[in-house]
C-alpha cells in the first residue's frame, strides 16, 4: 500500500517539530551558565579522558603563573672588528675563528663590512667556505657575498708576489689551430679566478694523429697543473674529449676545476671544495668555490720539489 505524498510529507514535518519541541522545551539558551556549571562539566569530561591524561593541577587555589616572554634566541656574540683587525691580513685570516661555526662567521662578517673594510669581509665569508661544515643556504650566501666584493676590492698582492702554476695541455693536431687564443684565455680566466694570486703559464704538446685515415668527431685532450720548475711537483693527468673546437676553452676550464679539487682534497684539514651543479659556468665554479687561500696552497705545494723515488 502506498502512501500518497502529501501524507506523507505532513508525517515527516510532524515527526521532525515534534521531536523539536520535546528538547528544547524550557531549556534556556541565552543566559551564561553559572561557575558551578561549567566545574561540572569539566569533571565530567575529565572523567572520559584516559588516566594518564588527566592531569589536575596540585593546588586549584595558586594557579600555575604563565610566562608570556618570547623564547630568547640564544647565539654566541662575534668579536667586533676592532678584536681581529691586524695591520696586514694574510689569505688564512680568521681561520682560527671558523671552529665556531658558519653562522658565526656571517655574523661577523656583518660587523666587519659594516666598519668599511670591504678586504677583511671578503676573508670571512671565504673561510665561510673553506674552512667551516656550512648549511646549503650558508654557502649559496657566501658564493653572492664573494662574487660582489671581489668587484670593488682590488687583486690580492699583500705579502707576496703572484705564484706560477703551468697549465700543460696535450690535444691532438686537429685541435691546433684554435688552441693559440683558448689558452690565452685560460690565462687569464685563472688569473680571475684566483683574484691574482696565480701566475698561470700554458705549455701545449701537440700530438699526430695515428692514423689520418681514421677520423673520429671525438677528439682527446689531456690536463696537467705542476709548478714552474721540471723537478716540481705536479698533478695527475685527467683526459676528456671534446667534440668541436668551440667546447675547448670551457672543458678545460671545467676539467681544471676537477683536477685541483682533486689535489685540494689531499688536505683534510680544509672543508672539501663544494660539487657544482652541471648548469653552472665553470669559470664561476674556479671563482668561487675554490676560494684565494685554496689557491694560495694549491700553487704553494704544486711548487714544493718533488719527492726522490723510493730505492
């Protein structure tokens, strides 16, 4: 049997009034409920929570005092720049303060730029680098920090002179025709690079191809870096391949990159020289990464004699 729908709509709006009705009746909505009440409350849903989370307080009558204070930022003070100001600063200054860490550093380096000493602050965010574990976000500060002093601090020559390195480059003949001007530049990328500590020299050895039949589109290319006499110490050799001429100039630079990082790696009292992402121009990875004192040391052993083989 069917309910015609009028009935039936009636139903559902009686049933829904009626129940409606029945609990709310003389319940009172707009007056607060007095102190009492709300104690009440509280007990009984206190007695629904799990023992260990109730937690009373011990005395309802001295209320625990909350403190409103901001939470203090604890952090060591750095030296004002009259505390570590010398007459002549050397490529390692402020080494003895990287123990405290990157964030220190930057700190200081703060300080230090703001008395004008535009040199010194350049040394601090480069032993940001090189001699401190820094966060991701430390070290990308530090590569824009070094990157705009260098603009207006002069080529470092305090102490001593420029040292040489010799770059030795082997490529094959087909290479020599537009090797002359890639290595010139060379020269002075890596001038650049090491703001003026290094004296680069090039010596390139051209190799025949063995067989002039046999033309391949890659064509090999093999590094060295030593010092400026033949009993100086050197690198290993690192070959690549390159597959036009116009990719010389920067796979040489990329590939100097690898062999002194390599050599500088030998040091384990520095931090290791950062990995650069495949996107950034190696001259900037020469730049910045490798900082003046990694060079300083860099070209100081290249030039040291080598040791005399073992009898």
């Amino acid at each position: 049997m069917r309910v015609p729908l009028p009935i039936a709509l009636a139903l559902l709006l009686a049933v829904s009034l009626g129940g409606w009705f029945a609990g709310t009746w003389r319940m009172d909505f707009l007056t607060p409920p007095s102190a009492a009440k709300l104690e009440i409350s509280r007990q009984l849903a206190l007695t629904t929570l799990p023992r260990s989370e109730v937690q009373l307080p011990s005395s309802p009558s001295r209320p625990q005092a909350v403190d409103h204070r901001p939470p203090q930022r604890i952090r060591t003070r750095p030296p004002s720049p009259a505390e570590v100001a010398d007459r002549n600063p050397s490529l390692d200054t402020f080494t003895n303060l990287a123990v405290k860490g990157s964030r220190h550093l930057i700190e200081l380096s703060t300080l230090v730029e703001a008395s004008g000493d535009r040199q010194r602050t350049l040394l601090v965010w480069e032993r940001v680098i090189d001699s401190t574990k820094p966060l991701a976000s430390h070290l990308t500060a530090s590569f824009a920090a070094v990157k705009r002093l260098r603009k207006s601090v002069p080529m470092w020559s305090a102490g001593h002179q420029p040292i040489p390195v010799v770059i030795h480059v082997h490529v094959e003949d087909r290479l020599e025709a537009g090797l002359e001007p890639v290595l010139d530049q060379i020269v002075k990328d890596l001038i650049e690079a090491s703001h003026g500590v290094l004296a680069p020299t090039t010596e390139a050895i051209i190799i025949p191809r063995k067989s002039k039949s046999r033309s391949s589109s890659r064509m090999p290319v093999t590094l060295r870096m030593s010092g400026l006499e033949e009993t100086s110490c050197s690198t290993g050799n690192l070959s690549f391949t390159v597959s036009k001429t116009s990719l010389l100039h920067p796979e040489i630079l990329r590939n100097l990159f690898k062999l002194a990082t390599k050599q500088l790696a030998t040091n384990k009292s520095r931090t290791p020289v950062s990995t650069p992402p495949r996107s950034e121009p190696p001259l900037d990875s020469l730049s910045h990464r490798i900082t003046r004192l990694r060079w300083f040391e860099l070209a100081k052993a290249l030039n040291l004699p080598q040791e005399p083989p073992a009898p």
